[in-house]
C-alpha cells in the first residue's frame, strides 16, 4: 500500500472541504472495496477522508410507510434493526448474507452502492426495492442512480446521506453466492410495492451492472408466483463470464433465483 493521510470528517461541509484541498482524495466509509484495492496497489490517493463519525450519516427510523437508513450504517445493523426486520425482512435478510461477520460489521450500506460492484447485493435491494438516494446534493431514483458497471450517477465531491426505502407489501431475496467471497454470482429482489407495480432487479449476472427484468415484473403483475417466471430467460449476451460461472449458467440463474425470490415474498 502507498502512503495516504487518513482525516476524519465531523460534518458533510467538513468532508467536502478536506476533500476538496487534498491533490487525489477519496471519501472513506468501511473500506471494504477501497482498502483492498489500495493494498493491491491498484489505487494509491493521497488523502482518506473518513465518513463513519459524521452523526446524520447513521441510524435507521420509520417515517409513515419508508424506511430512512443512514448512509454508514453498517450491515449487521440493517440485518439485525427492529424496524428493519419488521418493515422489510427481505432487506434484513439481504444485509445478513453479505460476506463474513467482520465484513457485516465494517461495510456500509452508502460505500456499497457508492463503489457498485457488479457482485453486491444491495444494488439489487435497493433498485427492486425502489428506494431512493439522497446526497448532500440531490436525491435520486434508484433507476437513476445506478449507471454501469462500478459507476453510479454520483459527482466527484457528493456524499449519499441516506437511502429511503418504500415499505412494499411483499418482497424477497435469493442469491447464489460464490462460495469463497460471498459475492453474488446472481442475487435477485422482487417486490410488489404498495402501489401495486412490481420491480424484479438482478445482481452479480449482468456484464453493466444491476439491472432489471420488464419481462418478469410484467409477469408477476399478473400472476404474483414462481410459476409467471419459471419460463421467462434472459439473454446470455449480457451476461458475465469467468472462471466461476459462464454467461449461459449466469443467464439461468436468474430465471431460478427470481423463482425463489418470488417464493420467499410469499
């Protein structure tokens, strides 16, 4: 690892700021991706400005029919809060399959979407979920924050604050994960909200990213169960490839976890 200086933020002005004046800064939450990478040599800023003692970037509360989660809220506290448990068990339930204990208790939920990784789950949740990102900025769709792969519609400078999760009327996660890093080879959420639409998101099998299935929701706004899905395939030409899983497997792992996913919501 190169040499950086680590500083702590007090406030989202203070980070802005020591960000700012720093030559290659870049905000830290629980460093779950930027340390790795920093120790790979892979990236070498100068300066870390941490975000976990930033007071408004914590906790979770209930306002009427959303959930509000605080930005570098870390995983085994979505997992484990009441009102999470209560409100959305299948984000609950995301947030525990996440990685090991020391991972669950180290990432966040803001660094996790903030990096993107193809392979997370919370991608998934939140954009199935349709949540909400709210920055020091602006707040976005879910559809509008997630652009590709490891990019998101956020500015060099802007720091998610929170995330604001509809309460749905029925949800569910499955995902197959890698059995050495945990990482979704292919994570889907579907969801009925209130409202009555249903939103099918996929992680960890497409080549951009998350992303959604028309088809599926189209389904099961017809017909809510496993059977409406079971025949619906995607196209492997978008899925990824390596050593762990084809694009073909990829591509029918999502006609079998969308399956499971719906059978969990009930």
């Amino acid at each position: 690892m190169y040499a950086t200086n680590y500083t702590k933020a007090s406030s989202l002005d203070d980070a802005v700021a020591k960000l700012g004046g720093a030559e290659d800064g870049k905000f830290l939450a629980g460093g779950q991706t930027l340390l790795a990478t920093m120790k790979q040599r892979l990236a070498a800023p100068t300066d870390l400005v941490d975000l976990t003692k930033i007071p408004e970037l914590s906790g979770i509360s209930r306002e009427g029919d959303t959930l509000m989660i605080g930005a570098a809220t870390n995983h085994f506290t979505v997992h484990t809060s009441p009102e999470v448990t209560s409100a959305i068990p299948a984000l609950a339930g995301l947030a525990g399959l996440i990685g090991d204990p020391a991972v669950r208790n180290m990432g966040t939920i803001g660094g996790s979407i903030a990096n993107n990784d193809p392979a997370a789950d919370y991608p998934a949740g939140l954009l199935g979920l349709g949540a909400t990102i709210h920055t020091n900025k602006r707040a976005l769709s879910a559809d509008e924050f997630f652009t590709g792969l490891f990019e998101t519609a956020l500015d060099e400078d802007e720091i998610i604050v929170k995330v604001s999760v509809p309460i749905p009327e029925k949800a569910g996660y499955q995902k197959f994960p890698n059995p050495a890093s945990r990482y979704a080879m292919c994570g889907v959420m579907a969801a009925k909200l209130k409202d009555g639409s249903v939103r099918v998101a996929v992680t960890g099998a497409g080549s951009d990213g998350v992303f959604r299935v028309p088809e599926m929701e189209a389904a099961l706004a017809s017909n809510w169960s496993p059977d409406a899905v079971a025949s619906i395939k995607v196209s492997a030409d978008d899925m990824l490839s390596d050593l762990h899983g084809s694009a073909e497997y990829r591509a029918h792992l999502v006609t079998v976890m969308a399956k499971r996913a719906v059978a969990a919501a009930g």
